[in-house]
C-alpha cells in the first residue's frame, strides 16, 4: 500500500465512523452499505494529491479532538439545518471547478451520469441533495489550509485539461468493472 493509499484509507475509517452516527431526515443507501460508502469515498479523494489528503486526514484528527463530527455537520448543511458558513471565495471557485466538470460529465457521459445527484438545486427531487449543494456542504467542512491545498491542485489539473469528475467517475467504473468510461457508457447505453 503506498503512503497516499494509506492516508486514504485512514481519512474513510475516521469518515466512516462519523457517517454511521449521522441521523439525515432520511436514511441513505450508504450508511446500510458501508463499502459502497467508501468505494465512492475513495473515488472522490482517489484525485487529491498527498499533500491535500495529509490535510484532509489532519482536519478530521482535530474534529475528532474537539469532539465535532464533520460528517454530521456536512449533513446538516446540506439539509439546511445549519446556516451556511459563509462567502469564502475559495469555496465558490471550488464550487465553479467542480460544477463545470460534472455539466461536462452529464454533455459526455449521459448513461454512466443518469444516477448521479442532480447538477442544482433547481433540478432536485425531493429526496436527492444536488451536486452543488453537496459540494458547498462538504467544503465548508474543510480547513482553510486544506481548501488552499485542494483549489492549488484542482487549478494544476484544469490547467493540464484534466477533469476532477473525469476521475472520480473512471475510478468508480473500473471499480465497477468496466474497463474505461467509455467502456461503461457503451454499456449501460445498451442496457438501458
């Protein structure tokens, strides 16, 4: 297991552990599932260079020492039990990054997207948190040194023509199985 590996697998055990006690006002799939928690939990951190993850990892370890549950928190967010945190800049441009590649993934990869979150609030089912409101929650969840760290790489990537949600999703398909994206959109195009 290499270093990065180890602190991912470090930040899912710690995330985990706060998920399992967060109460939503509905029950998700994934805390019955809690490999399906962390398979799509590791793709998420699977992008993140060491340095961001290390941050990540130390965010969690000081929560845990002030006895504040993260996950919990993010939940409340995104439910609106909580008040937004507020305007950090770096969480808007987070926020902008992230929502361009995943409007680029639903343009590219409409079979493999057709389960994903909504892109906005604005197309919500009841039940379903969007995309951009899930973001927001989970970043106002981070340190200001891990925002720095993670906007640092996601603007190295966009400057290579990589795409964050491009990643995520190709480690989750091969996960799955597939061998590509376009793997898995030719067939779940042909079952669905």
């Amino acid at each position: 297991m290499t270093e990065r590996e180890r602190i991912i697998e470090a930040i899912l055990e710690i995330e985990l552990r706060m998920f399992l006690t967060v109460n939503p006002m509905q029950t998700s799939g994934c805390q019955e599932y809690p490999e399906s928690f962390k398979l799509h939990r590791r793709a998420q951190f699977h992008p993140w260079s060491e340095e961001a993850l290390g941050s990540y990892l130390e965010d969690l370890h000081e929560a845990q020492e002030r006895g504040d549950n993260l996950m919990r928190r993010k939940y409340a967010r995104m439910q609106g039990l909580l008040p937004p945190a507020g305007g950090s800049s770096i969480i808007e441009e987070i926020v902008r990054l992230k929502m361009d590649w995943q409007r680029a993934m639903f343009r590219d990869y409409p079979a493999v997207m057709s389960g994903a979150r909504p892109l906005t609030d604005e197309n919500t089912q009841a039940q379903m948190t969007s995309f951009e409101t899930y973001a927001r929650g989970e970043l106002e969840t981070y340190s200001e040194r891990t925002l720095k760290l993670l906007h640092r790489d996601l603007l190295a990537m966009q400057a290579r023509g990589e795409s964050l949600s491009e990643k995520v999703y190709d480690h989750l398909v091969r996960a799955s199985g597939y061998a590509s994206l376009e793997d898995a959109e030719t067939k779940l195009k042909v079952r669905g």
